[in-house]
C-alpha cells in the first residue's frame, strides 16, 4: 500500500483544515516547498498536493508554488484542486506531476470524467470528498446529493481507475478515519482507492492494508506528530 503524505495549500503556505471548513485553518508552514523535502528525506517517494484556494475559486491558485514542489521534490506528486478542464490537467502534467485529480468536474459532468479516464488512464484520479453520505463539490462548499459509494461505482463503470476518497466529517479531526467505507470500497475490484480523511493511528494503517486499499494520505497526523512517518512507510511496504 502506498503510504501518501499529503499538503494542503492556502496562499502559498502548507495548512490544515477541519472538516473542510475554510474558517478552520490551521497554518503549518510558510514554506510548502520544505515541508515536501522533509517527507522525502524521511523516505517518502510518493506526495499529494491540493490546492484548497483553487478547490473553492476553480481557479489554479496556488500553480507557482505547487509547480516548484513538484519540480524541487525529487518525489511522485498527484495533485488536485481547482482542475476542472482539460486544459489544467495538461498544465501539471506537463509541470512534472505523476496524477492529476478531477473532482467537481467529474461530479458534475461524468462524460468529462469518462473522456479523461479513456484518456489519461492512471494519470487521472477522481477525488470522491463525501459529506454527510453525499458527494461534496466546489471546495466542499456544495453537493451533488449523490451518495459517495455509489458514485465510485458508477466511476468504475465508466473506466476510471484511481479514486481518492475522503470522508469530510473526519478530515483533519484526528479522531479515526472511516473504515468502514472502504472496507465497502474495497470491493469494487476495478478501482485502486486511495483513503484519505482522519487516518491517525498506526493500527488503522495496518487495517486498510489487510483490505487491499491501494494507498492511504496521510495529513494532520504526520502535522500534529501522531504518526511517525518512517514507521507508517514501513508498514504499507511501498505497494
């Protein structure tokens, strides 16, 4: 399972939010750029990268500095926020990014997501951000009214390979990530679920390995030092 440190970005700094709320941030670094350097000398290969202002405005906010991220990193960056037509996914793709995320795109029209899956294959993931069972849009700020397993269903069906999925209601709360859903996820056998939202312990870690999820995104945790992320790598043994 890949184990996945995750920076948020707001204004060019590394925050965190508590459950999508943007009147919740918490800054962690003025220097995105350093903190991704640090999870590389600590062994990660792998990164995610959201750009929370471009979520919200479905602008490329915070480019300049994600560009420099993935170009200064020395790691496998995926990166979402913002990206909503054709012409974006192609900015970071051609800015050196391994993945690129949909999710309000695809939310809202699934022939875009069908047309860019056929396309990009595992270059494109679809961010699924759940809130209250449905699927969330536009930085979290509105919803399909669509339920979220059932979304990566239909995602499946259409080709989509990677999903990243994040329950809204335990982002950044440290209070466990929701592993009931993805031990449902799991059994979508076309898709590689990535679980990203409140993973905070070792033992869930360990959990969402033994269900086959493909990769897991590691946020407030590794912030607030409840995880050690050498010992969360050797655990999700790189695959």
């Amino acid at each position: 399972m890949k184990i996945i440190p995750g920076i948020d970005i707001i204004a060019n700094k590394a925050v965190r939010l508590e459950k999508g709320d943007y009147g919740k941030v918490t800054e962690y670094s003025s220097d995105p750029v350093n903190v991704a350097r640090a999870f590389r000398e600590a062994g990660a290969s792998e990164l995610h990268v959201v750009d929370l202002d471009g979520a919200k405005t479905g602008s490329l906010e915070n480019l300049d500095i994600i560009s420099r991220i993935i170009r200064e990193s020395g790691m496998n960056v995926e990166v979402g926020g913002g990206i909503r037509t054709e012409e974006r996914i192609n900015i970071y793709l051609e800015a050196g990014a391994v993945r690129v995320i949909i999710g309000t795109a695809a939310a809202e029209n699934i022939a875009f997501a069908r047309d860019m899956a056929e396309k990009y294959g595992d270059a494109l993931a679809v961010g699924v951000d759940v809130k209250n069972g449905a699927v969330a849009t536009r930085g979290w700020l509105s919803d399909t009214g669509e339920n979220g397993v059932d979304f990566c269903g239909r995602l499946a069906s259409i080709g989509v390979r990677h999903v990243i999925y994040t329950d809204i209601s335990k982002d950044g709360m440290l209070s466990g990530t929701n592993l009931e859903v993805y031990r449902t996820l799991s059994m979508i056998n076309e898709l590689k679920i990535t679980a990203s939202g409140g993973i905070t312990s070792v033992d869930e870690i360990k959990s969402l390995r033994e269900m086959g999820i493909w990769g897991a995104i590691l946020g407030k945790a590794l912030y607030a030092g409840r995880i050690d992320l050498k010992e969360a790598l050797k655990l999700g043994g790189g695959e």
